[in-house]
C-alpha cells in the first residue's frame, strides 16, 4: 500500500521549483485544450468530408489523408489551415468552426492561469498551431486573457519541435531558459527545448481525454493541473 502512494506521487506529483522560474511557457493544444478536438477533426470529421467531396470510400479517404500527414509532420506544414485549405482544395479553417463545439479546456487550467498571474510570472503561449486555428480556439475558450504574449510558431517560420526554433523565440520575446518551464504534450518539442537550454519542462499524461494516456521517461507528466499549483506564498529566489 505504502509502495503504490510513493509510486504515484513520484510520478505524478512533481512540483516545479517555482522560486526559481520566471517565465512558464504553455503549449496550447493537447496541454491547456483537450487534444480530443483536433484528433476528431483530422482522423473523424475530414475524412468523411473528403471522402464526399472526392466521391470515395471512407477507407480509401482515410489512407489518402493519412499519406499526406505523414509526408508533412514534423513540419511547419502540417499545422499550416493554408497548406491543407491548398492541398485538400477545402476550407479548413470554416470546417473547423462547423465543429468548434468540441474545442474544450483542460480541467484546472483557469485555476493555474490565475494562480501564476497572481505570482507575477510571465506567462506565454506558444503554439503551432495556425494563426487562424489559434484565433478560433481564444474565442471559444477565452483563455487569451490570462497571457503576456501569445506566439504561433507561423510567425517564426519555425515548429517549435525544430532546430532553432527556441533561440529564435529569445529574440521575439526574451526569456532566460534556466528558469523558464515549458509545459508541452509534445516530447519531440521537449527534446528540442532540452537541446536548447530550457531548463524545466513538463508533459501530459493524457493529452486527448478520449484516449489512452501516454508515458514520457525522460520528464515528468501532469494529469492535473492542481498538483502543480504554485502555495500561496512563494520565497523567490533570484
Ligand atoms: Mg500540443
């Protein structure tokens, strides 16, 4: 029994050293918003719209599409609306809206948010996800508010899972990377940000509620925000 708490409190549990963090940097996607949106836009929602605009098996629809994510990952591409609205010859960013009802926030998301505005942290989003698909998600969710700056990686011409990316974001928006925390779902964009320096950097146990969580060994991983809230009072150390 005593063996199963240690177990998942040393999993779960770990608290970033908040005295030493002045900049939290938040991914959007997946991290403060369900991953269960854009999952069900790509692999549910388009196929069947392609498939009836190319007159073709749903099947035949989905190994189309899914040929093509995998040429574009791992590139600014594949989170460009303007790169698929040209490939795919359909309005994404209009699809999109036809099911913004699933765009949905992480659980204790505000919470933090206010929490580290209350602490005077600088808080950042930075995302890759397309200017046109950020624009729809701050409307939907109203979490724009609670940020010093918003960046989509189009600005940079950069996905933030590239080299450079993050020594390029330095000089849009300064920050010093050993006491900056990133909170990303993705682990090829915290490889990346390791390799440039950024000293504390978090995942997501489950970053689409309505599928199997996902296991990072190289960095700890948050299921709930409220365990990483900052106490009350926090000693800065500088
Ligand atoms: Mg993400």
């Amino acid at each position: 029994m005593m063996q199963t708490i240690i177990e998942s409190q040393s999993c779960d549990h770990k608290m970033p050293p908040w005295p030493d963090i002045d900049t939290v940097m938040f991914d959007m996607d997946g991290t403060l918003l369900d991953l269960h949106f854009d999952n069900y836009f790509w692999q549910h929602f388009l196929p069947r719209v392609w498939s009836e605009h190319k007159h073709i098996e749903l099947s035949i629809a989905i190994d189309e599409l899914n040929k093509m994510f995998q040429d574009a990952k791992g590139s600014l591409n594949w989170y460009c609306l303007d790169f698929w609205a040209d490939k795919l010859q359909l309005n994404i960013a209009m699809l999109k809206t036809e099911v913004k009802h699933k765009i949905a926030i992480r659980p204790n998301v505000i919470n933090l948010l206010t929490n580290l505005r209350r602490h005077d942290k600088s808080i950042l989003l930075i995302t890759n996800a397309h200017p046109k698909s950020l624009q729809l998600k701050l409307e939907q969710t109203g979490i724009g508010d609670y940020f010093d700056n918003i960046i989509s990686s189009h600005t940079l011409r950069l996905a933030k899972e590239n080299h450079g990316f993050w020594a390029k974001l330095e000089k849009l928006e300064p920050y010093n990377p050993q006491r900056t925390l990133l909170i990303d779902d993705s682990v090829s964009v915290l490889q990346q940000a390791a390799r440039e320096g950024i000293k504390h950097l978090y995942g997501i146990v489950q970053p689409d509620s309505q599928r199997q969580p996902i296991l990072i060994e190289e960095y700890p991983q948050i299921s709930d925000f409220e365990h990483i809230m900052p106490p009350q009072h926090i000693e800065e150390s500088k």
